[in-house]
C-alpha cells in the first residue's frame, strides 16, 4: 500500500508525481519555450522608446527655438515703434499757503488731506488790528476832504485878491499916464509923478504875489486835470487796508487737496511763511525718464498709454508735451569758454535718460481710481511711425501674422477734448 500523509514530510506516491510532471508540461514548457522571443521583444523595446522620445526632443527643441526668434521678432517690433519705460512718475502742481499777513490764527476751516475748491476758507487770521488800521485810512480819507474843499476856498480868495490886484495896477498906470504930461506945463510937481510911477510898481508886485499866492494853493490841493493827488494817496492807503483786511481770510487759490498741514489755532502765522500746500488737481503730468536712444520716436502730440502700478489693470492717457532739451552733468563743467570733460575709460556707456512730459487726460474713474502725485508709472509712447515688415522676413511670416503686426501700426484715437492734446 502507499503511504498517505498530510505532512510536509509527506512521500507522494509515483501517480501523484506522474500528474505534477504533466501539469508543469502543460503550463510552464510553454512559457519556457517563449522566452527568447520575449526577450528579444523586451530588448527592442526600449530602443524604439528612446527613438521616439530623441525626435520629439528634437522636435520640441526646433520648435523652441523658431518660437523665441517669433517673439524676438515681435518683442523688436513692439519696441521699435511704442517706446516705453517704466521710470516714470505722476506729478501735479504744487500751491504753498501762505498769509499775506502777519497775525495769530483763529480759525482753521480744513484738516489734513481734505479735498478744497476755488475759494473755499482755509483759515483766518486776527483781524483786529487791519480793521482797525483800516478805519483810520477812512478817517484820513474823510479829513483829506476837508482839507480839499477849505484848499479849494483858498484859492477862490486868493484869485479875488488877484483881481484887486490888477484892477489897482490898472488904476496906478491910468493915472501916471494922465498927469505925466502935466509935468512940463507945472500942473503937477515932480513928486507927484514920482509918486504915481511908484505906485506902478507896487501894484505889478501885488499882482505878482496874487499870482503866486494863486499857484502855491493849487499846488497845495494836488489837482491834475481831473484827479486830486491827495485824495488819490488817501484813497491807495484806504484800499490797501482794505485788502489787508481781506488777506487775513486765506482761501483756496486752486482745486486741490490739502497736504503737508502743520498749524493750529493760536499759531502765529509770518507773512510769507508757508503753512501747508494744496496739491493742484487741475493739471496733473508725467514725467517719464527715456533713454536717449528712444527720443528719436518721440514728438510733442504723440498718444500715450500710461498704467499705474496702483491700477495695474486700468489704461489710462496721455499727451506727449515735450522732451527735454538738457541734463546736468556733473563730471562736465568749464574752463573760461571752453568745457571741461574729466577723462573716462569706461568700458560700459549706459544711455543716458532724459525726461519727457506727458500730459495726462483725467482719469476716468476719480472716485476708485484717482491720481496722486509720485506714483509709479509706464509709458508707452505710440509712435507714428510705421514699420514695415522687412522684405527678407516677409517669406517666413503667414499672412495672417503680417496683418495682425499692421494692427500694430494703428495709432489710437486721441480724444479732441483731452487736454495738451493737438488736432
């Protein structure tokens, strides 16, 4: 009988071997048998991978490197006819406050920051010594008056004497020419003559002194023609009380906002001593700095593209007003009347910046978006001129790219109410 067991140590009988042999006949030979042809299919396998992926690389790379002369292109193209910059900043005019006035303030009407108008009260200055200085040149108008009217009877009793005067002069000569001839034939004496010929005299000088008595009082009143000097210079101190008085309220000269403020009530403002400023919102510009390789596509009247760094997102616009014509330059300077230059042996020459102003149009959105002065800029400049596609890339570039690169050419519309812009 065969021994039969569970155990590992199990001996199996010659049947249970004889239908292992079988079953590995069936199942692995096979298996066995194929494997050279499975590894010559695992060998080739990767070669053909490695083929595919080297023509894609190569593929990829060509690509790569037509793309970059595409942008490189495009990138030229851009530059060449949209100049910009990045160093540019927002700017607005600059209105320091200042009393005409000496005095102590009494009343601030604005804070820090504050948005004003054209004539809204900034602060006042203590009025009462102006009013008061302003009621005696009223006074002193009212005095100077008088003493044209008490001038003016003078001179009508000084030409009253002038006329007694000269009737009594008319009198002497009538006489002396009546008993001059009288002398011969002994009807007068030679006294009497000499007596008339003496109250001739006296009479011209009456005259005389009547005359000028006449001309001192007239110069006394200050009338030229029609004005009276007097009152002229009474009426000059009156009206510049009078603006005195008006200094003391210190208004708004522009539409602006309010910045650097640095006073207070009881402060005592100097005349011509600034106390804040007011930043103009009437004209606001920008100053972009350009290299001096890129003014050659620059004139005054080209549109701009301004983008703030605050409102990356929004385009704004401009007007190129102009360029600047200098720099300073501090390594060149004078001797006699000829320049100076300090040698140099650099071997990198940076271009250097010269600064254009653009005048900006208003922004479209002054609640969300306002302009405030300093803030960073770009300007793209859009040149007029058109650059043409040059004849040697136009094989290389599809129709569809070459129309699209004429878009580029188009200059924007320039909105005829936009300030600094020309037609």
């Amino acid at each position: 009988m065969d021994r039969q067991s569970t155990g590992l140590g199990a001996v199996r009988t010659p049947e249970s071997a004889g239908v292992l042999l079988r079953v590995f006949e069936l199942h692995a030979w096979p298996v066995a048998a194929d494997l050279p042809h499975m590894s010559q299919s695992i060998a080739m396998s990767p070669n053909k991978t490695d083929a595919m992926k080297s023509a894609a690389g190569r593929s990829f790379s060509i690509g790569m490197v037509a793309l970059s002369f595409v942008l490189s292109f495009l990138t030229w193209w851009e530059l060449d006819i949209r100049p910009r910059t990045d160093d540019a900043y927002l700017r607005a005019n600059i209105v320091g406050i200042a009393a005409n006035v000496s005095g102590y303030v009494t009343e601030l009407n604005v804070v820090d920051n504050q948005a004003v108008k054209v004539g809204d009260l900034l602060f006042r200055v203590d009025v009462r010594p102006y009013q008061a200085a302003l009621d005696l040149a009223v006074a002193n108008l009212g005095y100077v008056d008088l003493e044209i009217q008490a001038l003016e009877d003078v001179i009508r009793e000084k030409e009253a004497d002038l006329i007694a005067a000269e009737a009594r002069a008319e009198y002497n000569v009538s006489y002396l020419a009546r008993i001059e001839p009288l002398l011969p034939r002994q009807f007068v004496t030679p006294d009497q003559v000499d007596a008339a010929k003496r109250n001739v005299r006296a009479s011209e000088a009456e005259v005389a002194q009547a005359k000028a008595a006449i001309a001192s009082a007239k110069a006394n009143l200050g009338q030229i023609g029609d004005l009276n000097v007097r009152r002229m210079r009474a009426q000059a101190e009156v009206l510049e009380q009078q603006l005195n008085v008006g200094y003391c309220e210190v208004r708004s000269p522009v539409n602006g906002y309010v910045t650097n403020f640095n006073i207070s009530v009881g402060q005592f403002a100097q005349m011509g001593q600034q106390q804040f400023a007011l930043v103009d919102t009437s004209n606001w510009y920008l100053l972009a700095n350009y290299q001096e390789t890129d003014l050659r596509g620059i004139e005054p009247g080209m549109a701009v593209d301004v983008y703030l760094m605050a409102y990356p997102l929004t385009r704004f616009s401009g007007t190129v007003q102009g360029v600047s014509w200098a720099l300073y330059n501090s390594d060149q300077g004078s001797d006699g009347v000829l320049p100076t230059v300090s040698p140099t042996l650099d071997w990198v020459r940076l271009a250097q910046r010269f600064p254009v102003r653009i005048v900006m149009d208003p922004t479209p959105d002054p609640i969300k978006q306002p302009y405030r002065m300093g803030a960073t800029a770009t300007a793209i400049v859009c040149s007029r001129d058109k650059r043409e596609v040059p004849d040697i890339l136009k094989p290389l570039l599809p129709d569809a790219l070459e129309r699209w690169l004429d878009t580029l050419n188009t200059r924007p519309t320039r909105t005829p109410s936009s300030p600094g812009r020309t037609p």
